[in-house]
C-alpha cells in the first residue's frame, strides 16, 4: 500500500520534513508524480501556483493563522478540514 501522506517527508532526503519551506528544491519531491508516471499538466499546475501567489504577496501585508487547522483524518493522505487565516 503506497501511503501519499508519507510523501516528502522523508527525513533522509528534506532536512525538516514536516515543515513548509516555500525555498526547498523541487527536485526530488513526488507530488506529480515521477517518470513516465508523472502528471503532464505539472508545468500548468506550477505556473499557476506561481501567479497565484505572486499576485496575492503583493496584495496583502499579513497572513496569519487565526485560529488552528483542523486536520483531516484520512490513513493514507495528509490534509486540513479548514485552515483559518487572517488576512491584512
């Protein structure tokens, strides 16, 4: 059973796993896959991301977490019910 939420974390390959680092390398991660399985649109999904934030650190000061996540219980995958957030 291959279990996603496992995914990028390995703490032989990312030095603090579990931590969000907009700066980490892209290489090596498996979020679109990898060879001939990775996701074609990958570029697209990438280029979207990028303009997304781009356009939201230049329309905002702050964002902070106004309360804590709620996770998602889920055995295989890793994510959040809700993630409340504070924007000025």
């Amino acid at each position: 059973m291959l279990f996603f939420g496992a995914a990028n974390r390995d703490p032989r390959r990312w030095e603090v796993p579990d931590r969000f680092d907009i700066t980490r390398r892209a290489s090596g991660h498996v979020a679109f896959g990898y060879g001939i399985h990775s996701c074609v649109g990958q570029m697209v999904a990438r280029l979207e991301g990028e303009i997304v934030l781009e356009a939201l650190a230049r329309r905002i000061e702050r964002l902070e977490l106004s309360r804590e996540p709620l996770r998602r219980m889920n055995n295989t995958l890793r994510g959040l019910a809700s993630l409340p957030l504070q924007v000025t």
